[in-house]
C-alpha cells in the first residue's frame, strides 16, 4: 500500500480472490462434467474464500450470520477451461452482475468483490466455475474488516439512504500528520471526509507507482467531487478540498477494476452535516489551521 501524504492520499483496497493462481495447474484441461452455474441455497459462506474455493455453493443459509455471498457464478468455457486463471472478462462478468443485483455500484457501499475460482482438488475433479462473492467490511480503507452479517445482499442499494452505503468519514492521521485510516461515519457528527462518488479510470492509465502517476487521479477525483459538492471544477478548485481516492490493489486492476472511490478531505474545517450539492458559498477554501 502506498504511504500516505498530506497532498496525495491513497488507500488501496485489496481483495481476496483476484489473483491468477487459481486451483487448475498448466496442462490439458480434464474433461468437464456439467456444473450448475446458478447456486441454489445456500449460497452464502461462514467466511471469504482465500483465492479459491473447494466447492460452489455456500456453507450456511443467508439468513444465519455470514461473511460472504455468492452473488452470481459463471463457467469457463472452450480455451479458458485450460487452466482455471482470472480475466477481464471474468471479472467485468462479476462487476456487473453485482451491482445489478444489488441495485446501485457495489463501490458506493462498504462492499468488496471477490473473484473465487475452484480449489486444485475440485479443478482436476473437472469443476470449472467460477465464483461472485461480495463481503461486508466495516470501512473500505486498509483498515477495514470482514463483517458477519445475516441476511441477502441482493436488492441492499436499491434505497438512496440504505445503511450500507459510504457516507462521511472520520480522519485520523499518524505522528507525521499523515493519513492513518478513514473510517464510516453519520454524516451529523464531527468529521473530516466524506464519500463523493467513483471515478473509473480510463484503460490508458496505468497502476499508479509514482507520484506523477497520480496526476489522472487527482483530476479524476477532483471533477468527481466538485460535481457532487454543486461547485464548478476550474483553476483554484483543489484549495477548497483535499481528497482521498480509495482503488483497487494492482493485480485487480490489471483485471480491469478502474472504479476509484473519491473522498473529499475537508481537513482544517471539519463538518456535521454533509456536502453534497451545498454549492459554492457553502464549499470555502480549506485554508487554514487546523481547528
């Protein structure tokens, strides 16, 4: 994860199963018997799945207390059943049945998408689905953790006000006044950020490792939040607000997750009620000390 600055602040937000070493080994590919590609209950899961997952269906009915759930499952087909390994397509599959079935983009709530692809057991025993789980965290920076939840998540962002969507955000910052974590909060107690939207990065733009990497990232981000704060993104615009994006750890995306989370960072004037749409006389520059 790349450090904190006071100018540039990144969270990079991992995820468990995106990765391509998935269970089927190099090879011919064994023959496949049919699978099931549509999960019947349960399909929710006592906890995530690291990569890889022995079976399709779920471990406990959704209503009992989980930590993931299988939102959607496709199968490797033709030249992609040689080897049991993420893609582009695999995971654009996944994005966006999960925000169709929940009703809104899985990235505007505390939500992870995960990718699960057949254990090697279950690989060579023929199996070649793959797997769309999506897990409840307490945050969406580094610093957030898995949360047992009970209850479907299909449906959960169809309500503009639904509890599981990124709202304010509490800023804390280390002994060098570097950004520590951000974490979810009402939108009425004191608090220094909040969440503006998602900016997806173009194909064109690479992982960022550099600090001029970050330059579409900051215009990005930038033009996200002055759209949601209702003030006109021009020269000038970035001394009313610092701000926070939150993207995908690099070997998701290289999968072909661009979605950036953007945080406005209100640093030296901290809010109780929220930003959105309160125009330019209520959006000031953030100049100042802190109070």
């Amino acid at each position: 994860m790349r450090r904190w600055t006071a100018a540039v602040v990144v969270l990079v937000l991992g995820t468990a199963a995106c990765g391509s070493d998935g269970g089927g080994g190099g090879g011919s590919a064994a023959p496949a018997p049919t699978v099931t590609a549509s999960p019947e209950p349960p399909r929710c899961h006592a906890q995530p799945a690291a990569r890889t997952a022995a079976a399709l269906d779920g471990t406990v009915d959704c209503a009992a207390p989980h930590q993931a759930e299988t939102i959607h499952t496709g199968e490797f087909t033709g030249a992609a059943a040689a080897k049991a390994s993420a893609s582009p397509a695999v995971f654009g599959e996944c994005d966006k049945e999960a925000t169709a079935a929940l009703g809104d983009d899985w990235r505007t709530a505390r939500l992870r998408l995960d990718l699960v692809l057949p254990a090697g057991a279950a690989w060579t025993a023929g199996d070649r689905w793959f797997r769309c789980d999506l897990v409840e965290l307490t945050g969406v920076g580094p610093d957030g953790e898995v949360v047992a939840r009970s209850g479907t998540l299909a449906g959960a962002l169809e309500a503009p006000d639904a509890p599981l969507r990124l709202r304010c955000a509490l800023v804390k910052l280390d002994k060098k006044q570097n950004i520590d974590t951000v974490a979810d909060s009402p939108c009425d107690v004191r608090h220094e950020g909040e969440f503006a939207g998602v900016w997806t990065a173009p194909a064109k733009v690479a992982y960022p490792k550099k600090d001029r990497d970050y330059v579409p990232f900051y215009e990005g981000c930038l033009k996200t939040i002055a759209e949601y704060v209702g003030v006109a993104y021009e020269p000038g615009f970035n001394t009313r607000t610092g701000y926070i994006p939150v993207l995908a750890d690099e070997a998701t995306w290289a999968l072909g997750d661009r979605g950036v989370r953007c945080f406005a960072w209100i640093r030296f004037r901290p809010l109780t009620e929220s930003v959105k749409g309160v125009g330019e006389k209520e959006f000031p520059a953030n100049t100042g000390q802190p109070s």
